[in-house]
C-alpha cells in the first residue's frame, strides 16, 4: 500500500509596498502615510521621529557654529562676542566652507 504525502506550502504574506512604511516595515493606510522620494512612504510616527532627530541635530550645528563664529570674533576684537554670534547665526550668517 502506498501513502502518497502532499506537502502544501503555505503563500508567505507579502504587504503592498505602497502601504509600507520604509523605515518601521509596518503596513498603514495609505492617509497615514508620506510619501518620499523613488516611491517609498513613511509613516506619520517615523516622520515625528524624524523631524526630533533633525531638530537635535540642526541645534547642534548651530551650537558648533556659534562657537566658531566667536572663536574668529574674540581673536579679532579681543572680548567675549558669545551673545553677538548668536545674533549674528539668527540673522542668517552661514559660513561655507
């Protein structure tokens, strides 16, 4: 007697990219996502995180900057121009290198 054995394999869930979000690989609605450049989403959640992230990292190029900025001012007039830099970077001075 023969017992013929049939081995089913199951279809591995695949989500629709375009609800996705890129970063976390979770699936939202599509109202829930951003959508970002080469077609990738992200969602509302990772956005939040992102913009903290930026926000942390702008504040310390600033602080970098301010520094600098006092460091060439000091040398040249020989006092603490700490509160004049910070003006100074508000009011748009950005120094490229």
């Amino acid at each position: 007697m023969t017992i013929w054995t049939c081995i089913h394999e199951m279809a591995k869930y695949e989500p629709d990219p375009k609800t996705l979000c890129c970063l976390c690989k979770e699936c939202f609605l599509p109202s829930y996502l951003i959508t970002i450049p080469e077609g990738k989403n992200i969602c509302i959640k990772c956005g939040k995180l992102l913009g903290e992230i930026a926000e942390k990292k702008q504040a310390e190029i600033k602080k970098g900057d301010i520094e600098r900025m006092t460091e060439i001012i000091e040398s040249r007039i020989g006092c603490s121009p700490k509160p004049l830099a910070g003006w100074l970077y508000d009011a748009g001075y950005r120094k490229v290198e």
